[in-house]
C-alpha cells in the first residue's frame, strides 16, 4: 500500500527490549516444585488484546504460589518473545499453518486438531499441569479435549461473542469454569454446569498510567507532517471484519464534510489477511482520502498513541469488550464507540458517545460532537477516568481469576 502511510517495523513487545525468548521445557518432577502448573498455550504468532490482557495477569501472578507455563505455537516468534518473562514450552503438536484469528472454526478445521490430541495430553502429563488456562478460539479448539483427558482442569477464557460454536457446543462438554470479558459474552442457556456458573471478569488494565497528551500529539503531528490544526481520529485494533475498519474510512469522509478541521483517520493495527489491506486501500481511494487516511502499523505502547488522538473511534460490532475503550479513558482521551457488544459495559452513560452499529454517519456525526466541543466534555473525561480506575484495575482482575484457580484446584 505505497499510497498509503503504513509503518509495520514498529516494536512488537510492550517494553522493546524483551530480546529472544528463552525456551525452558524440561518437564518437572511433584518432588522438585510443589507449585502446581498453570498452563497458558497461545495460538498462531500474531499479537492482540488477549495477548495483553493476559500478560497482565500473569506480570501479577505470584509466582512463590504458581509454576506459570507458556506453550507457544512458535519458539522465538513474536508471541514467544512478548511473554519473554515467563516459561515457556513449544506446542508438541504445533499445526503447519496457524488457523487465521477471526476466522469461524468449522468442524474440518476443529477435527484437524484431533490430529495432535495425543501429544498435548501426555505433555499436560509430563508436566503436571493442573489448570490449562485457555484464552481464544484457536486455543480452545486446540487444548481442551486435550485437558479433559489428560484429567486437567480447564478454564475456558471467553472473549468472543455467545454465539461461538466452541462456547456453545464444545465448552459445555469439558470446561471446568468458563469466564467471560463482558455480560454481553456469556453463555446461554443451561445446559451444564459450567454454562450455568460462567462469569464476568472485566479484563486488567494499568490504570494508573500517566500519559502527557499534548506531548504526543505534537510528536505524531511532527512524525506525519501534519497541520497544528489538524482533527485526529484514531482506530486501533487487529484489521478483522468484525472491527469494521471500512466503516471507520466511511466515517472519516463523513465527517471531513462536518467540521472545519482537516480531518486525519489513523488506523493502528495490522491484517493477518491481506486482502483487507487492499479493500481498506480501495475504499480509500475510491472516497479520495488518499491523505486523510493514515496506516500506522502495530505501535506499543498503545495508550501513548491513543493519547495522541482528539478521539477514539470504535466501529466494532459484537466486540466482547474493547481494550482500547478502557485505555482511552484512563488517558483522557474521549471515545465515540458502536451501541454494540461488550461496549456500552464499558462506557456507561456519560463517559463517552455510543452511536448505532454499522453507521459511518452516526460515528460521523459522534465525532464532530467531540471536535466542536460541548458543555461537559472535560468532566466526561474527567469522570471516565475514574469509572476506568474503580472497575478495570489489575488487582482487581488477580483476585477474580485467583478465585477461580483456587476453586479449580480444590476439586
């Protein structure tokens, strides 16, 4: 997309300086660490917001109580060196090709799994792991069978929609405790156990961070060249469907049309699938925004760059729940986001602007209220920030999921 601004070489880990990971998988002994082994196998190679929130919880972690083992599909990727801080084990029965994030698992891709079943279970046996922790689709469909036979607790991490096939058909059968991200993800129905006990852990966020906005937004006005007066809309997150980044384009001609601003779409992320860089490249030059639309690649930390954005815009329809919500609103920026999914759990009424699903005009129109100001913006802010602060802690995420490992090992 040489049209278009697009930086991928950005660091992939939060810190930068992670280096390559250091692969530990040596089995263990009941003798040698009486620990017990909690296992957290990490699908494909690319980064999300599971991958964050779980890092969160395991930097928590005390790690005097718990053996915290990592399973990565491939030693020395990206994801391996993300959870740089923590053991590590390769996938025994790591696929050819990863399964594509996003992507509906049906009932070939599901039996090819079936393929590895074996290997999992005698490595969850070798070593002694008593909790798999599993936190997406892949990971399901990959090791929970697995973990039911090899007489392994599993807790199932939902952080999809309800209706996904693996929460509605196969969780019910082998999760010991289902979790979910948001009320809008739980599980219906009562068809067991595990169904009828799910709950709702909101995901952990550093909410203490300090980020100085106006520094970052005349650094990434310097880095793009862009005027003093410039309106910047940001998007970030993984260039899925479901994230509606086309609809963000849509929004962004709309709204140059609505203010007096030069009008600027960043789009944070990246695409596993190529073909949505190139209908997100079409769009954009279709609706001649060559210039006003940005792509920036993955950037991290994230919450510097949202900070660098005069709002957040947030298309997603059925997100679970949206880690750039919370982390928009711990640093002061506002947020104009879909009356969808897990969304309005986290901007409750007045902490930001929900606008309808799958309207380019209504996020349009959402955006423009931001830019032409109105009375109460400061303390919406204001207020935001400390709605983020009471809800979406870290300790108060450890303690939840504590909890839980703590039921599960008493069983």
């Amino acid at each position: 997309m040489s049209s278009l601004h697009h930086d991928l070489d950005a660091p992939a880990c939060q810190s930068g300086e992670l280096g390559d990971a250091t692969i530990m998988c040596q089995g263990r002994s009941a003798q040698s660490d009486k620990r017990p082994t909690l296992c957290f196998p990490l699908a494909g190679d690319s980064l999300g917001g599971s991958h964050h929130s779980l890092l969160g919880l395991l930097q928590q972690l005390d790690q005097r109580k718990y053996r915290i083992l990592v399973v990565v599909e491939v030693p020395g990727g990206r994801l391996s060196k993300f959870f740089n801080a923590f053991e590590q084990c390769g996938d025994p029965a790591a696929p050819r090709k990863s399964f594509t994030a996003d992507k509906r698992m049906g009932l070939l891709k599901f039996a090819s799994t079936l393929t590895g079943l074996m290997a999992r279970r005698r490595f969850l046996r070798k070593h002694g792991v008593r909790i798999v922790h599993t936190n997406d689709g892949r990971s399901h469909a990959t090791w929970a069978l697995a973990a039911k036979l090899a007489g392994t607790r599993l807790l199932w991490h939902h952080r999809a929609d309800p209706n996904a096939r693996g929460l509605r058909f196969l969780a019910p059968l082998v999760a010991d405790q289902i979790v979910t991200v948001s009320r809008f993800s739980l599980p219906q129905g009562e068809s067991s156990r595990a169904v009828r006990e799910a709950e709702v852990i909101f995901s952990p966020f550093d909410t203490d961070i300090v980020v100085d906005r106006d520094a970052q937004r005349a650094r990434l006005c310097h880095e793009l060249m862009l005027p003093d007066d410039a309106f910047i809309v940001g998007f970030f997150g993984n260039l899925i469907d479901r994230k509606r980044p086309i609809m963000f384009v849509e929004a962004i001609a709309k709204l140059q049309t609505l203010i007096e601003n030069p009008v600027y779409g960043l789009i944070f992320g990246e695409a596993e699938d190529k073909a949505m860089e190139d209908q997100i490249e079409r769009c954009t030059l279709e609706l001649g925004l060559r210039h006003q639309i940005r792509l920036m690649g993955y950037r991290s930390p994230g919450c510097d760059w949202i900070a660098a954005c005069d709002v957040l815009s947030v298309p997603a329809v059925g997100e679970p729940l949206g880690r750039t919500l919370i982390e928009a609103m711990v640093v002061g920026t506002p947020v104009v986001a879909t009356r969808s999914g897990g969304n309005p759990e986290a901007i409750l009424d007045g902490l930001g602007i929900l606008v309808e699903p799958d309207d380019p005009a209504g996020m349009a129109q959402g955006c423009a209220q931001i830019a032409r100001g109105f009375e109460g913006k400061a303390a919406m802010i204001a207020d935001a920030k400390i709605s983020a602060a009471s809800r979406f802690t870290r300790t108060r995420h450890l303690r939840s999921v504590e909890k839980v490992y703590d039921r599960l090992l008493a069983l």
